[in-house]
C-alpha cells in the first residue's frame, strides 16, 4: 500500500485560546496522532469530520474528544 504524505499539524492562536489544526487519523494511523497531539500539550480533540477513528486511546491519555 503507498503511504500517504499528511499536512503538518498548523496552530492557530487567538488571544488566549490555541487551536490545532489536523488532519483526521485512522485506528492505523491514531498512536502517531496522540504523540502530535502530546507535542503540542492538546487536551481537547473536536471532532469535524466524520469518525474514522476509536476516541478509547485519547480518553486513556487524558485527551477528550467531544
């Protein structure tokens, strides 16, 4: 299978408020999601996209995704 290049997560700020912008993971692609997410201290994840992806792991790392 041809691996996929992905965007670089992009961080917004606005006044006191940071947002992440990502691309939407897989199960397959989702351990390396969080360790992004951890690099940028991400405690809320929200959802825009439909759901490709088991929320399980992110609720265990303290992420929580609404």
């Amino acid at each position: 299978m041809a691996r996929m290049n992905r965007p670089a997560p992009v961080e917004v700020t606005y006044r006191e408020m940071r947002f992440l912008i990502t691309h939407n993971p897989n199960n397959t692609t989702l351990n390396k999601f969080i360790e992004e997410l951890k690099q940028y201290s991400v405690t809320t994840v929200v959802r825009v996209c439909e759901v490709t992806y088991d929320k399980s792991p992110l609720e265990r790392e303290g992420i929580s995704v609404i």
